[in-house]
C-alpha cells in the first residue's frame, strides 16, 4: 500500500496512520513524497522520525494545473512500476486529486483519509472543496473523521459499508508530540513562551494563507491585529508565514516593523503544538488548527466566511468571524477580558487519539485481512465544551 503526501497537514496526518500500519506488521506501505511542499512535508515527518520511501522528482513551481498535470504523469508512472493493493490520500491538495486520479485510472482502489468535509460551497476554500468532492467519486474506502463528515457523504448518495467514521488523526498526532521538551530553533520563540508562561504577556498565535483570504480581506485582518496591539499592551502575536508567496508578501509589508509582531518561518509540528498549548487565543484560517486548538482549551477565531469543521462551531471551541475587522477585534476583546481557565486535556470532538488504529483495521477490511470494520468513531463520547461564548450583535 501507497500513503501519498505533498503538503505538511498530510504529513502529521498520514504519520500516524504509517506508525499504526507498522506497529501491526499484516501490510506494507510506503510514503511517496510528491513535493508540493517538500520542505514543510519533510520538516514534519521529521518530528515523528521519518522520511519519505520514494520522492517523485517534481518540479512544484508553475501553476496549479501544471502541478496537477505533472504530478498526475509522474504517479501514473510509478504505479505502472510498482502497482500497490491500494492507494492512501489525505483530505483535499493537488497531491490527493492527483493520487486518486492517477490511482483510478490504474484500477488500484483508493482510500481517501479525511472523507465527506463540506462547506457546500465551490469557492471556499478554492480549490480544496473541488478536489475532496472529485476524490469522493473516485474512492472505495472513505474514512470520515467525524460522523457529520459521513453524513455530507450520504447526502451526495455515498454511504453503505464503505464509509467509516474512524476521527481525525491529528489527533493522534497531537497526542504524539504534546508535552514532548521543545528546542525552538528560533530562540525569539522560547522567550516569547516564557512570557507568556509566566504571565507577563499573552500569546495570540495567527496563521493565514488561503487565497480566499489574500488582497482586501487580509487587509481587514491586518487591521484588526493593530487594533488589538494598540488596546492590549501584552497580547504578542506570533506569525508562521506559510509558503504561499502572496501571503508572505502581504503579511511582511502590512505588518512590517508592528511591535509584538514575531513573524517565523514554518515552524516543525512539536514547536508549533507547543505554542498552540501556550496560546490564550488563535486566529487561523487553517483548517489543521481549528481540530488541534480544542486538545488544548484554545479558542479559535476562524478568518473565514464559511468552514467545514462545524463540531468545533457547535462545542464552542471556534466562531467563524470572517475578515471583518470590528467583528474580530469584538470577539478576541471578549476572550481576552475573561479570566484564563485552563484544565488539563479537553475533549476534542475530533478524535479521541485513536484514529490511526481504526484507519489501519479499515484498510486491513478492505483488502480482505478482517472480516469486520472497525468500531466507529462517533460510537466514542465526547463532552461539548464548556467555553461557549457568543456572537457580539449585529451593528446597526
């Protein structure tokens, strides 16, 4: 079997599924890097010590369709030359559309890890909500994380044993490195941590990069970020700039020289998660950080119009705010004029930490190696979250 990866969520969250494969030892598998983003991708293998069985020599610079076609050509090749049982893409990039296609038209059945998430909506998030809808069509095994993700499939028509509700294993991730000692390579970082640690500042932890996102909104957003430096003299934020070039750009000159602005490179996952734990709110429009926010009781305000991650919306642990400035700033307002509760681990309505067994039993069930699928995830109760806060009204 093929996990097929290019971007840094499907390296966190193919990882676990590799690691349950191998624990169990009844199948082979190997991880093809495609190199979308080949630095990200093996910057976060390397937190779980691996790396990647086979590179595909792609050139990812160029266009969309290019990479598509490019990469499309390259698996084709590859499966001619080693035809796998089965074939694993994660969720929604080129690299899934391109493995699923590819996979397909050779006849290899495809797993699709991360199944039936939805906004209804073809232009947000632009691509992805395209090319999940495209996999789905094309998948025998569709591990849903959530049982809400199965039911988006069953309203497409897709449903029956071939469907599974196994959670998301950025979960199991999570687990994996959470409380793990952190080295940060940048040692801004480490005393940002202290501080806020401490209790001299608080962390606000931002990542934006989707295209939806770039030109006016992320002015809007930019915006709000001053305003709320300016009204909490120790609220710092700290900025991962993605590799997304027009992102980078607008983000460095909106924000260029803002005091209690850190911008960093892509972090590794176990320094990311650190600062994610230490964090007393995020703003994303990440979808990877709307499910890893709620393990550690952050709330999340999301900078978009529209997600596909309702659980959190319906627990609480995220509000959907959009790039309206005012909007922004009423609700992080709100989170920061409350005392800080923090427990231990939350419940995630995620996952439960062990998605990556369950993916392992399912594909053993498709190829034959168990009778039964395995016991769905909804089965497993979570707690809704008792951070509820709520929307500021409507301005008139």
């Amino acid at each position: 079997m093929h996990l097929i990866g290019g971007t840094r969520a499907e390296a966190v969250k193919l990882a676990p599924v590799v690691e349950a494969i191998r624990a169990r030892s009844r199948m082979g598998c190997l991880m093809v890097a495609s190199g979308e983003q080949e630095l990200v991708f093996d910057q976060a293998l390397e937190v779980f010590a691996m790396r990647p069985d086979i590179r595909l020599p792609v050139e990812p610079r160029g266009s969309r369709p290019e990479l598509l076609g490019s990469l499309t050509r390259l698996l084709d090749e590859h499966f001619a030359r080693r035809r796998p049982a089965a074939v694993v893409v994660q969720g929604d990039s080129t690299t899934a559309l391109a493995g699923a296609l590819a996979a397909f038209w050779r006849g290899i059945r495809v797993v699709h890890l991360e199944a039936g998430l939805r906004t209804h909506d073809l232009r947000a998030p632009f691509p992805e909500e395209a090319n999940r809808r495209l996999i789905a069509r094309l998948s025998s095994l569709h591990l849903a994380p959530t049982a809400g993700a199965a039911a988006n499939l069953q309203a497409e028509g897709i449903g029956g044993p071939g469907v599974l509700v196994v959670g998301n294993t950025v979960v199991d991730a999570l687990t994996r490195v959470a409380g793990r000692p952190v080295s940060y390579h940048d040692p801004r970082l480490a005393a940002v941590e202290w501080r806020a640690r401490s209790g001299q500042t608080r962390l606000a932890l931002v990542t934006v990069h989707r295209i939806e996102s770039l030109g006016a909104p992320l002015t809007r957003i930019m915006n709000a970020l001053r305003t709320l430096l300016e009204r909490y003299q120790d609220v710092e934020i700290v900025l991962p700039i993605h590799p997304n070039d027009a992102a980078r750009k607008q983000l460095m000159t909106g924000l260029f020289g803002v005091e209690r602005v850190h911008f960093t490179a892509p972090l590794p996952y176990d320094e990311f998660c650190q600062l994610l734990a230490t964090a007393r709110l995020v703003l994303s429009d990440s979808g990877g950080v709307q499910e890893e926010a709620p393990t550690f009781g952050v709330p999340v305000l999301v900078l978009r119009d529209l997600t596909e991650r309702m659980e959190a919306l319906e627990t609480g642990d995220s509000r959907l705010v959009g790039s309206d400035p005012q909007v922004i700033v009423d609700l992080a307002a709100r989170i920061l004029d409350e005392p800080a509760e923090r427990g231990g681990a939350a419940a995630n309505p995620f996952g439960d930490g062990y998605a990556a067994p369950r993916v392992e039993h399912g594909i053993a069930w498709l190829l034959g190696l168990e009778k039964l699928p395995p016991t769905p995830a909804s089965a497993v109760r979570y707690t809704p979250s008792e951070r509820v806060w709520r929307q500021p009204a409507a301005r008139t």
